[in-house]
C-alpha cells in the first residue's frame, strides 16, 4: 500500500476503516501510527493526522461531508472539518482517560455523534464539542467496544459490550440488552439489505445470527472452525460417534459431539455450567467422563446432562490407649473425611481395575467407577499435566518430572529428564511398558522404567513436541507438533521416526478413525484426513477441514 505524498512509506497495523457515504472513493483508515486518507479508493494513500493523536482505535466520516472525520484514540477523540489540515480534541463531558473505541455519526443528523469507550457510551448533539454519558446501561456493561446504527432505521442503535449486546430504538434515551450477558460482543453486523439480519462476532460463541432484528440469535458457525479443541474421542460401540472437548468459550464451549463421523456436530454440554473440557474417555459401559476446569463429570450412555463425580474420600487414622484394669490397650480409629475435588484436571486414564485423575491439586484414584475418589499432591507435587496406565504401572507427569507406580498407585518413585526440559505436555505407555514423553524441549524415551531417558532426533522435531500417542491400530506411535502439521509415525518405539501427512495446520494432538487421521489444532477447530488420501492412516502413513 503507497502513501501518496512519498510514494514510499505505508500504512502499518491498521485499526479501523471507514467509507465516506458522500463519497464512495474516500477511504480513511485508522492505524497505529495515525490517520490515513485515500481519495482514490486505495491506490495511494496521505498522512492528515497530527503527531500528538497517538494510536487511532475508531474512525467516523460525516455522511454528508467528507472532510469531516472523527478518530478515537487510546486517549479520547479528535476531528476534523478539513480533511485532516486541523485537528481538535474533544473531549468536553468524557471521563479523561477514556479509550474510544468506536464513533458513529447519526446518518439523518450529523450533529448527533455517539461515542464508545471503556468507561460507557457517549453522546453529542454538536458534532462533538460536548459529549453526555448515556446512562440506563450497567456499569458492568459500560466497556462497549462496538456501535452500529440502523441504516434503514437511524433511531435504532446497537452496542456491543463484554457483557452482551444492547439496543436503542430512540437514538439512545433508552436501552434494552437483547442477548444474555455471557456474550462478549466484538462487532456487530446490520445488513443493509434487510436491517432484520444482524450478525454479531464474539469471544466465545464465533458468529452469532438474528433475523429478527436481534430479538433472538442463534449460531452461524457451520464451516467456521476457529475453537480451541483439547481432545477427541472416538466412540468404542458406535464407530461413527465423536467427541471433542473444548476450552475458552463458557456456555458456547464444553463438549460437542458428531453421530455421523465429524460431518455434523452438535454441542453436548448441558450440565457442565459453561466449564472447560481438557480431556474425555469411555468407560466400558460406554458413559463417557470429562476432565474439566473445576473437577470431573460423568455422561451416561444414554444421558443428556453431565453429572459431577467429585467426591473425595480421605481416611483419617487415630489411636488412643485405653486402660482396662491393669492392662492398657491401643484402639485404632479410622475416620471418613468428604472433600470435593474442584481443581483443574488435565488427562484421566480409565482401567479395568482403577480410574486416575491428573489434576492441579495432585493425583487422585478411584476404584468403584468414579463414585469417589482418593489422593492428592505425590512426593511433594502438586501439579500433573498427564498420566496413563498399563496394568499396575502408572506413570504420570509434572512439568518437569516422571512420576511412576509399580503397585497401582500406592507407592510412587520419581524421575527427571534432561535438566533443561521445562515444560512436559504428555507421557504415554506402550504396551512393552515403554514410557514416552513430549515436551516443549523435545520427545523422550525410557525403555528401563525410568533408569535411563533418550532424547529422540531420528526423525523427529527435536522441540515443541504437543503429543505422542500409541496407535493400537496399527501398533506404533504417532506424535504431532506446534511447529509442523507433519504427522510423525514410528514402529520401533520412537527409534526411529518417519514423515506422515501434512496437515498444513500446527497440531495438538492425533486420533486415528475409522482408518484416517483425525487431529485437534491449537485455534482452528479439528481437521480430518481426506477419504481418498493415498497415503491414510490404516494404511499407516494429507488431511484436510
């Protein structure tokens, strides 16, 4: 992009962008080094802001006067009525510190300026030589990020804030929240063609819709798949079901499941209140368990509402000695203690003979399917990222250590990796006993329970390992990367590792189903393998949304 007036410079970290209504080839953008103007729809650009404005947040244009422009800062706002060769700071009637984060001008008045910061909204009916604090929104609601006028109906205007969107039908004397308060609204979207059609961009819920002039919204997200999953688990009994977890969305996050293989996907998390889900399993009854920001919860096989399995069990021994005549003799009692465990819990692995929990508060067992539950910090720590099992060895992991049991969990022996691993993300067991480790530094191999680590290369991405995983299809282990979407396959217990498909996005971690890869990414959603990939999954070595 050209700046007009030296043909060199150019237009960085642009913030916002406005069309004059009076003039269809003036653009004006907002960016952090200030106010740009083009009066030839984009082919060259001029500076007309001043120095002292600082980073532009918003931009207004008159609508019909297009030398008239408004730009909201980190620190108030400015205008001008020349095209830039004047600036004036207003701020009459704002709190002082106030960032604008967007400014609208009424389309049948220009007199009436609107103005969003983090301290309310704001209205001038003087083209900005004073602003009033519109009043009848919660203090609560008051960091509104985005206005947007009708344009069919200028009495009408929406305000997008961190607690829902709300709406004026008289040009701002009152308001009304039209969605719930969970919704964080980034921008909103009146379609000009019909104002009843209003679209709203969130934090959490991606794209919410409203053919009813916001009265109701529902999701808008097919083929939208920006969403932080955690896990994926493919049903045992009914091949064609799928669950994935996912995390940093409250009431539009949770669990959804597919029935039909991934094609479809409905959300499944009543019962859960809006909490993380950072890993599922299946029983054999075929309930499935999630591992949540506050504690685990249970979904029977033919349930609709997740039921929380949090109680903790600690047994309190005591002894007294008791005298008898001339004999004294010790009495041992032993107490129930009930807790809840309401700590984060990152992995469980699920047994024939017992369930284990990687938590934040420690580890914790439960021998009678989950109805309760045992434990907390082992050998001094507190903190588990992973754990797995094979039969009575259990081995889990803190951020920079191996913890394993020979004995189902009740006694544990420590061990460390190389001294500059910082952060493990996943152990994992083989069925030889073998124990894996992915960490930001690098996998890690113990084929001696611990005695010795390898740091595997052959391969392999020597850094930013998220996961490795035993394909008990195919009997190998597969492991995934934040740097690559190279899936990497070895049979030979991570000797040796060979280059699969390329996802062409960075990967979390690898499922296999129904013979193609399936994978969860960092911020875009899960991708599938292709059907018609030559180099598939059951075939044992690309992938596509």
């Amino acid at each position: 992009m050209r700046c007009g007036r030296s043909d060199t410079g150019s237009i960085s970290g642009v913030r916002a962008l406005a069309i004059a209504a009076s003039d269809s080839k003036t653009i004006v953008a907002g960016a952090i080094d200030g106010v740009f103007r083009s009066q030839d729809g984009g082919k060259n650009w001029d500076k007309i802001s001043q120095a002292a404005q600082g980073e532009i947040e918003s931009i207004a244009i008159d609508p019909k006067d297009a030398n008239v422009i408004y730009a909201g800062t980190w620190h108030l706002a400015w205008k001008t009525g020349d095209g830039g060769a004047n600036w004036e700071h207003i701020k009459q009637g704002m709190i002082e510190d106030s960032d604008v984060f967007s400014v609208i001008v009424d389309s049948d008045n220009p007199s009436i300026v609107f103005a969003s910061a983090c301290s309310g909204i704001y209205r001038s009916e003087n083209a900005g030589e004073l602003f009033k604090k519109i009043q009848g929104i919660p203090f609560t609601a008051r960091r509104t990020r985005i206005l947007k006028q009708d344009p069919v109906n200028p009495q009408i205007v929406y305000a997008g804030t961190t607690e829902g969107l709300w709406r004026t039908t008289d040009l701002g004397k009152t308001w009304k929240q039209v969605t719930g308060p969970e919704v964080v609204v980034n921008d909103v979207m009146v379609d000009p063609r019909n104002s009843s059609r209003v679209l709203l961009a969130t934090d959490r819920g991606g794209v919410l819709a409203s053919d009813n002039a916001a009265q109701t919204f529902s999701p808008s997200n097919h083929g939208y798949t920006h969403r932080y999953v955690t896990s994926i688990l493919a049903g045992k009994n009914d091949p064609n079901t799928i669950l994935v977890g996912v995390v940093n969305d409250r009431e539009w996050g949770g669990v959804f499941a597919s029935k039909d293989g991934g094609k479809s996907w409905s959300q499944k998390s009543a019962g859960l209140s809006g909490k993380d889900v950072f890993t599922l399993k299946e029983t054999s009854k075929g309930d499935f368990v999630a591992g949540t920001s506050h504690g685990i919860y249970l979904l029977a096989a033919n349930g609709t509402q997740w039921q929380p399995i949090n109680s903790i069990i600690t047994e309190k021994v005591s002894s007294r000695v008791v005298k008898k005549g001339t004999k004294k003799t010790t009495v041992v009692t032993k107490t129930a203690i009930k807790s809840v465990l309401d700590a984060r819990v990152n992995e469980i692995e699920i047994t024939s003979k017992r369930w284990v929990a990687a938590t934040t508060a420690g580890l914790f067992i439960s021998t009678n399917d989950g109805k309760s539950w045992s434990g907390g910090p082992v050998l001094g720590k507190q903190e588990f990222s992973s754990v797995q099992a094979q039969g009575e060895l259990i081995a889990a992991a803190s951020t920079t250590n191996i913890l394993l049991s020979s004995d189902g969990g009740s006694t544990w022996k420590p061990f460390s990796l190389a001294s500059y691993v910082t952060s493990i993300r996943g152990v994992t067991l083989t069925p030889e006993a073998e124990i894996l480790v992915a960490s930001h530094e690098g996998a890690f191999s113990s084929s001696d329970s611990g005695a010795t680590w390898q740091h595997l290369s052959n391969g392999i991405p020597d850094k930013n390992i998220s996961s490795i995983t035993y394909d008990t299809t195919q009997k190998r282990l597969l492991a995934t990367s934040t740097e690559t979407g190279v899936v990497f396959t070895s049979d030979n217990g991570g000797r040796k590792w060979h280059r699969g498909p390329d996802a062409g996005y960075p990967l979390r971690r690898i499922s296999v189903v129904h013979g193609r890869f399936m994978a969860a990414t960092p911020f875009d959603g899960v991708i599938v393998q292709p059907e018609n990939e030559p180099q598939s999954a059951a075939a044992g070595a690309g992938m596509s949304n």
